[in-house]
C-alpha cells in the first residue's frame, strides 16, 4: 500500500535543496578547501527529499516503530547540529 502522506516541514521548492547546495558549492571559502568540500558531499549525501519517503512503504510493520525510532534519533541530531551551527555562527559576527 503506498503512503499518502508528506511530511509537514517539507520544502515546496523541489529543487530548493539542489539550489542551495549548489549555492553552497559556488563559495571559494567552501570549493577551494578540502575540508569545504568534504562538507559539501556530506551534505549532498545526508540530505532527504520530498521524494525519499517512497522507501516508507518497504518498512515491513513489525519494525515500523524501530525504524520511526531511528528517524527521530537522526531528528534529533540534526536539530542539535542547526542549534550548534546557528550559535557558532552568532559568535563568528
């Protein structure tokens, strides 16, 4: 049965993830480091889309709740990870 669902928090731009990334990659701070480009690929391969949520419907049921527990544990860190981000970034002005 395929999911009829989308996230609430999702962006309406599909390729606004691709924009930014690619935004990102057009830096000289970021492009010209290795360590600029190591965020860039960490990012592209980290990043969830819209689209992503198709792989839902192989959960099989019995793991439904391990694999929601995982999804949140992952929230949880990218949220801590935007909290630390956002703060080194207000004590860099």
């Amino acid at each position: 049965m395929e999911n009829d669902w989308r996230p609430d928090a999702v962006d309406e731009d599909p390729d606004g993830l691709a924009a930014i990334l690619d935004s990102l990659g057009q830096d000289p701070a970021v492009k010209l480091t290795d360590s600029g480009r190591a965020l860039l690929r960490w990012l592209a391969s980290h990043a969830l889309s819209p689209e992503d949520t198709d792989v839902f419907d192989a959960v099989p049921p019995q793991y439904a709740n391990l694999v929601a527990d995982i999804a949140r544990r992952n929230a949880a860190i990218w949220q801590e990870l935007a909290n630390i981000v956002e703060r080194l970034s207000r004590e860099a002005t």
